[in-house]
C-alpha cells in the first residue's frame, strides 16, 4: 500500500515538506501506532552492550531526524534501540537557504544540504526533560556556522556540558561539508586538541 499509494502522493511534494508533515503526524498522532502496528519484537538475542551501555536492540535512528529532540519518546514506542538527536549546536540557526533536500529517486536516496539547521542547546535541553527512559538517547553536537576558528573547542563544550545530564552518548559531528568553514575540521592536530577537551 505505502508503495502503491501513499509513496507517489508524498512525492509530489517537496521532500523537506513531507519531512515536517510526517513528524507532525507521529508527534501528535503517534499514540494511534499502539493501536494499529504490530507490537515491537522484544528479544534477549537482539541486546547488545556497546561501550557499557545495554540497547534492547542493535536498530537506531541516526541524527538528522529528530534534530530538536521532539520524538524520542514515540520513536521508542515504534521499537527502536536508540535515537541520536541533532546535530545540536549552540545557539539556534535557520541552516541553509532552501530548496535543500533533494530526491534521487532512481537511486533510493536524498542529499542532504540542510547545515545544521536546529533549534539550539537551550531548547533541546528542555524537550529531554520529558525524558521517560525508553530509549538510549545519543548527543550528535556541532558547532554554529558563524562560529569563528578559534571559537570552535567552546561551541562542542558548550553543547557537552549542557546535554550532558540528558543523553546516553556523544558524537562530535566534525565532518558536514555544508555549514561555511569547516577546514579546521579536517585538521588532524586540531581534531586531537578536540576531543582531549572534551575528555577533560
């Protein structure tokens, strides 16, 4: 049916649209799930411990789709492992000018230009507080796009600190082609410093 059906409807509209509508759906609608999917499988044999964390499963939503930390509680309700929110940054930025989602439908995939375009530290902060422990939740964080060279260290600190208390995990995402300089990123020495401060 999705195939048939729902898929051709969606694809007549902008991809990036479709994004926002699906994810209002399963925010405000998403309890209806329980009542009309199959009940996710919960099996011993799927655990894994990685790191001195247990996930129920080895199936996670990568960042990108739960930038703002909105979904995670239906999200675990749909079965998933874990979550991966953001990429967050500090301060709340609109990313890049759209169009910038785009679909390559003979090749089933997307490209993505969105350049971190998130609602900040502050806010995500706020949304896990209605953490209700269902999920392993992990901090993709990144630095802002007007963040100058010598700021960069601050901007991931920032985001450490204040996600801390509230995620099972970090990712220090260092390797987004599409958010203004980035060459500094790609500096090995300056990658070491990095994560030396974010150990620390």
């Amino acid at each position: 049916m999705y195939k048939s059906l729902i898929r051709p409807i969606l694809f007549k509209f902008d991809p990036e649209e479709v994004h926002h509508f699906t994810f209002s759906m399963l925010k405000n609608f998403g309890f209806l799930t329980k009542l009309f999917l199959p009940k996710p499988i919960e099996d011993k044999r799927l655990e894994r411990e990685v790191f001195g964390l247990k996930f129920k499963n080895p199936v996670g939503l990568a960042a990108g789709f739960d930038k703002n930390a909105v979904l995670f509680n239906e999200l675990g309700d749909l079965g998933f492992g874990f979550v991966e929110i953001g990429t967050v940054t500090p301060r709340a930025q609109a990313g890049n000018p759209k169009k910038r989602l785009f679909r390559l439908i003979e090749d089933g995939g997307i490209i993505n230009r969105m350049g971190f375009n998130n609602e900040g530290l502050e806010a995500a902060i706020e949304k896990l507080k209605s953490n209700k422990g269902k999920i392993i939740i992990g901090g993709n964080i990144g630095k802002n796009t007007d963040t100058k060279p010598e700021n960069y260290t601050q901007d991931y600190l920032d985001c450490f600190e204040g996600l801390h208390p509230h995620v099972d995990y970090f990712v220090l995402n260092v390797s987004c082609p599409n958010v203004g300089s980035h060459a500094k990123l790609e500096d090995v020495e300056y990658l070491r410093e990095l994560i030396t401060e974010v150990k620390k």
